[in-house]
C-alpha cells in the first residue's frame, strides 16, 4: 500500500484504486455500489466481474479511478430497447397473468 506524508493535516492519505458502479433502476432512485482496492491486479480483478446489464433498466455505469486519477469506464446498455418498450412487455405479461390465472379460477 503506497502513503504519501501530508505535513498539513498530519495524517499519511491512502492512495487506492476505487470502483464505483451505478445501475439505473428505472426510478428516481439509483443503485449504487463502490468498492476500495489497495493494489491494481485485486481492483482490476473486481472490475473485470462486472461484464453485463444486471438489473438496469436504462444502463449499468462501472468506474474505475487509479490513485494517479485516470479512469476507465464501462456502460451496459439495456438490451432490450428502450424503457417504453420494457414498460410495454411488462404490461403485456401483466395481462397474461391475469388472463391465466382468471381461467383458471
């Protein structure tokens, strides 16, 4: 692990490699997760594990920052077209259900 003396605070900061990962869920809210690495082959292991959308509706973001500042950045797009057409496979599988379970019963 890398510290570098800072005589104006008096304390020795940590430089790390940071992960920060945003799955837009389709709400105002966000799913956000992050993560803090002290060594590149550990932070670039945990980066390479995020290889898909997830659970987002619109777009999956994953960052990765190195203490040097430089970052790289991955985007997952929905794969199945926009939010009105996911908004219209759910109602039609909504309506389904409904159609089913109402013979059933």
């Amino acid at each position: 692990m890398m510290t570098q003396e800072n005589t104006n605070y008096g304390v020795s900061p940590t430089y790390e490699f940071v992960i920060v990962c945003i799955t837009d869920s389709g709400t105002i809210y966000e799913q956000i997760w992050s993560g803090s690495y002290d060594n590149a082959v550990s932070a670039v292991m945990a980066y390479s594990g995020f290889s898909d959308h997830a659970t987002c509706v619109l777009d999956r973001v994953v960052t990765l920052v190195e203490p040097n500042g430089r970052s790289h950045v991955k985007v997952f797009k929905y794969p199945y077209g926009s939010v009105k057409e996911y908004e219209a496979a759910c109602e039609r599988l909504r309506k389904s259900d409904r159609l089913l379970s109402s013979n059933q019963g």
